[in-house]
C-alpha cells in the first residue's frame, strides 16, 4: 500500500490511520502502548480484540430547569440553582459570578450529583445577590455556558426625611426619599386631621400638592399657616411590603409691630420690628428713651389632646408650649395639682418648653380629663386632655375567599372601622371543618389583610372568620364565612423537555404541573418510532422529575406520549417528538496472512476506518 496523507506504515508492519478532524483522530496502536503524555484525556475506553481502544470525546451539553428566580432580601430565603450536563468525558460543572468563579461558603452551598447534576444554593439572600449566574460545563471536548437570573425583591425603606422650619407665609417643600425593589409608591398623611395625600393630589385650597418620581415624593405647602404646625407621616408602601416615618413641620410666626408715642401717633412700623433696640424719640423736646421687649403668655404646641391607653398600660402625655418669658407648668387632675414628684402611678418630666406627665392607669378612675397650666408674670393659660379607655378592635368585615384549590384557600378582608385608639398588632383567622367544633388558628403577618390557609382536605366545607387584635386585646370576630375546597381529580398534563443522553439513550425531563390535589404516583411514558404502530411503556415513580428511553435507534425520529397518574386517574396525554442522530459507524478492515510449517501460525492487522469522522474516534 502506498503512503499517503492519511496512512503510515510502521516498522513493525503496523497500519497507522491519521484521520484529521476538530474532534477525532483514528489510529491501531493500542492504548497500553502510549505512553503517559498521549493518555491525558481520554476518559471513555472500550477494549476490543487485539487489544485496540476506542475513545469517544463529545462536548458537554447543558440545561436547565428553571432560567429565572424570584426571592426577597432580608428574610433569610435561599435559592437552588440547577444545571443538567452530559458528554463524554464527564465534563466538570462549575458555576461563576460576575467573572468570579464561586466557590463553597457560608452564603453558597455547592453540590455534584451524579448523572451530570449541579446545583448552587443561595442562602440568606440580600439585595446585592440579584443578577446572572453562571453554569458552565467542560470537558477535553469543549465547554457550555447557561445563564440563570435571580431577581431580589427589597422591602421599602425609607432613608431621607428630615423636620422642617417654614415661615408663616412662606412655601414649606418637605422630601421623602425610599428605596426597594419594586420601587415604591409613596403617601402622605397629616396626623392632625388624617388626611392622606399621594402623587398628584391637590388640597381644595390649592395650598398641599405631592408630586413625586423614582423613589422621592416632595409635599409642598404653599402660604404656610400656624395651623399646619404638626407631624407628617411618609408611608412608602408596595407589594413586597411597607415602611413609615414622621417629620415635624415647624413654624416661624411673624409679628406686625407699631411702635406709638404716649399720644399714639405712629412712630414706625414693620412686619417684623425688633423691639430690644433703642428708639430715642423727641416729642416736645422731651428725649424718650424705650428699651422694650417683646413679652407674652404662653402658647400651647401640642396638637394631639386625646390618648388612649387601658389599665397597666403606661402613656405618656406631652404638654408643649411657647412663651417669653418662659413659663413654668403644672397638672392638675380634677382640680387637685399633681406633685412634681409624682404618685403612684404618674411622674412628672420638665424641660425646656415640655412637661411630659406620664400615667399607669390602674383603675377606671384614673381615665379623664388632664389639665395643663402654663404661667409667665405676663398671663396663664392651660390647656386640657382626655386620657380614654382604649378598646378592642371592632370586627373586620367583607370577609372573602379565593384561590380555592383542593389544598388550598386565600382569605382576604377589610380593616375595622374602629381599632379602639391603639394600633392593630395582627389578625386572627381562625377555620373548621363544618362537620366539626374545633377551630383551627392562624395569625396575620403584622396587620396585613391577606391569609393563606393551608393543609385543606379536597372536597371539603369550611367555615372561617377574621378578629382583629391591638394592645388591649381581641376585639370581634367578623360574620363566619363558608367555603368549599375542589374534589380530588385527575392530575394536569405534565410539561416535558428533553436532551440527548449518552450513547443511544435520550433524556425526558419531568415538571409536575396540578396534581389535582393528590400526589403524582407514577408517570406513563409511551414511546415509539414513526414507522411502527407498536408502544414501548416505561414507569416512571412520580417523584422522579426525569426518564432515560434506551436503548433506542440510530437515525430515527420517535413519538412519545406521557401521561401522570394519581389515585383519582389519569391526566391528559402530553405529546413529544425528538431525533436521534446516525450512528457513529465504525468499520473494521481485517487482513491475514499464514504461514505454515510444523504448526500453522497466522496474523492479522486490522484498520478501523470511521465512516463519519464528525461521530467518532478510532484508536
């Protein structure tokens, strides 16, 4: 034979083939021969006759089952990402982050698993875990890359809101700055009155208008009055959840001063006019000389003038004033003064402009009427506030259900119309069987309005009712409501992707959809060619989320057909086609050559020529 490009005869009358391709290179010398720097990488050997090798290299293959996660920051949640490899050799997954390659830690948890499975776990997801991940898998044959994408959701916070100091008639713009992911939506409410205003309202005097973008509200008051003197809250709320501070807007009153003579002939006069400076005044060649003050009675600050607290329960009642020169303040509780020094029950709290009387009740009659006196030598004024008995909510009402499955309800209602003076701590949903007397219980998360309830029996008629809960107590509960969970049915159809295995195997990967409230027991999978009327059934348990179908046929379209089974049934077919590609053929060209003598010796060298060089590789 020849020599050509692709032969070489050897000194030991070996053939040696060199067949070059991307991926393959065929050759007779045996595996045992090479030496250690011509082994590396040849991961899948197959022993024949004559002691040959063949070594079948075939880059990875990923997939994934899910390519997008959703979770909120701050709630200790984890994540699990899943990559699925195949290819020869093994590849080797590994998983990377903004070009960072992770490794095991406190916040990832890695694990292999066999038959090609990766999976990365998240844990304790913040903020900053949002973005791409990356799965990739190589092998001496090539490498793969998947993107997975987790999107952290961040509760609202509110991170810029200051006190404000406007002018009497002058515009006070006062900002609310919050952050979260979604952004969001930001309101106000004026805690003298309650009124709430959101982006885009306008007051019916024209004076408060909000407008607000990206995360910042600005609440702006147009001709300030003393009355707008008070708290603001800022509630920053969206879906993931909520977040509230309050700012005090202050004011700056002007005075309009005229300074007379004795005859009251105006000598000057001003909005704002100091009166500590000297004003020498000649008035009938008389020198005056006026040195003055501005001086009045004491001012009351305190817009809030009824609390609520009950029995045990400590409040605080905050007497604020203004005055010059400064005045000092006393309480009084039905005519009788309170001793600076307290009782049993109250203290007492001075400082610059406050008084802060707090009170334990202990008693009914220790609820009433309060009265703050203030005193300067220029006058008195007192002020009175009521301390009530706070009470327990009334009863949530518009009890409804929805999302009604055969394990499954979500209740949702409206607030009371009264929480009794003291803020809802939670609500108490409570359900039962209508067959039976034992009420099941579940809280709120804080004083939201929404409750999954769960574990049901299919089939089944419940009742359910709602109470409200504060720091008094539990008030009412709202009407009983009923509803009726869906009987057990068949499972839904089952989703299928699938991926090609190794060798003449292909790979269905499994995803429960409803399973009808019973669990999936098996999975059905009928397959065939497209040129025969025979099915093939593979069981499949129903806890299994793949199934391997081999072994199957070169270059060969098949139909598959797969259905889940629970107790109640079957589920509607799910329909899949796929194709496996020719076979990766190998020939084998032998020649012998005997000789005889005493005894008859023969010898044989064989050449393995590949067929389709893309397919295979021959050694």
């Amino acid at each position: 034979m020849e020599e050509k490009a692709m032969f070489q005869l050897t000194a030991v009358s070996s053939l040696r083939v060199h067949i070059v391709s991307p991926t393959l290179r065929c050759s007779s010398r045996s595996y045992a021969d090479r030496s250690a720097d011509d082994r590396v990488g040849y991961d899948r050997e197959e022993q024949w006759s004559g002691g040959e090798m063949i070594i079948t290299r075939m880059p990875p293959v990923l997939s994934v089952l899910q390519q997008s996660f959703n979770a909120t920051a701050d709630y200790q949640e984890s994540i699990t990402l899943t990559c699925i490899t195949s290819g020869s050799p093994q590849p080797i997954l590994t998983w990377h982050r903004k070009g960072q390659h992770l490794e095991l830690s406190e916040q990832y948890l890695l694990h292999n698993a066999d038959g090609g499975r990766s999976t990365l776990t998240i844990r304790n997801i913040r903020q900053a875990d949002g973005g791409a991940y990356t799965c990739k898998a190589t092998n001496k044959a090539g490498s793969q890359e998947k993107e997975l994408f987790l999107k952290v959701f961040v509760q609202p916070h509110i991170t810029q809101l200051r006190n404000v100091t406007a002018v009497e008639g002058s515009a006070a713009m006062i900002s609310c700055v919050a952050e979260g992911e979604p952004l969001p939506d930001i309101s106000w409410r004026r805690a003298s009155d309650g009124q709430a205003f959101v982006d885009g309202d306008k007051s019916h005097d024209g004076r408060f208008e909000v407008r607000g973008r990206h995360g910042k509200s600005m609440l702006t008051i147009s001709s300030v009055r003393l009355a707008d003197r008070g708290r603001f809250d800022c509630e920053a709320l969206s879906r993931i959840g909520g977040h509230q501070k309050s700012m005090f807007l202050d004011i700056d009153w002007a005075i309009n001063a005229v300074l007379c003579d004795r005859y009251s002939t105006t000598l000057s006069t001003a909005r704002t006019l100091d009166l500590r400076d000297e004003y020498w005044i000649d008035m009938e060649s008389v020198t005056l000389v006026l040195n003055s003050m501005m001086m009045a009675t004491a001012m009351f600050l305190t817009n809030q003038t009824i609390f609520y607290s009950w029995e045990g329960n400590p409040v605080n009642i905050s007497c604020d004033v203004s005055s010059n020169p400064p005045a000092t303040m006393l309480w009084r509780r039905e005519r009788l003064t309170i001793s600076a020094e307290g009782t049993a029950n109250t203290k007492i709290h001075n400082s610059e402009g406050r008084s802060l009387l707090e009170v334990i009740p202990m008693s009914d009659r220790d609820f009433g009427r309060y009265n703050c006196t203030a005193r300067n030598n220029i006058g008195m004024r007192y002020q009175e506030f009521i301390l009530a008995q706070a009470d327990v909510p009334s009863n949530p009402y518009s009890v409804r259900l929805s999302a009604v499955s055969q394990r499954l309800a979500t209740v949702t209602f409206m607030k009371p119309d009264s929480h009794g003076g003291v803020p809802i701590g939670h609500y108490l949903v409570q359900y039962k069987e209508l067959s039976t007397y034992d009420w099941r219980e579940v809280r709120s998360h804080s004083a939201q309005t929404t409750v999954v309830l769960m574990g049901l029996e299919p089939n089944t008629t419940y009742e359910v009712r709602v109470a409200a809960i504060n720091g008094k107590g539990q008030g009412e509960f709202s009407h009983t409501e009923s509803f009726q969970t869906l009987p057990i049915r068949e499972p839904s159809p089952p989703a299928v992707h699938g991926q090609r295995g190794m060798g003449k195997a292909y790979r269905l990967g499994l995803v429960k959809q409803d399973d009808g409230g019973m669990p999936i027991v098996e999975y059905i999978i009928k397959y065939k060619t497209d040129k025969e009327e025979q099915w093939m059934t593979k069981l499949v348990p129903g806890a299994n989320d793949f199934a391997l179908l081999q072994p199957l046929q070169w270059n060969t379209r098949y139909e598959v057909e797969i259905t889940a089974r629970n107790v109640k049934g079957l589920s509607e077919p799910t329909f899949y086609q796929f194709f496996m590609p020719q076979k990766p053929d190998i020939t084998a060209v032998c020649v012998c050559v005997c000789v005889q003598a005493t005894v008859t010796v023969c010898v044989c060298v064989c050449v393995f020529v590949c067929k389709r060089l893309s397919l295979c590789v021959c050694v």
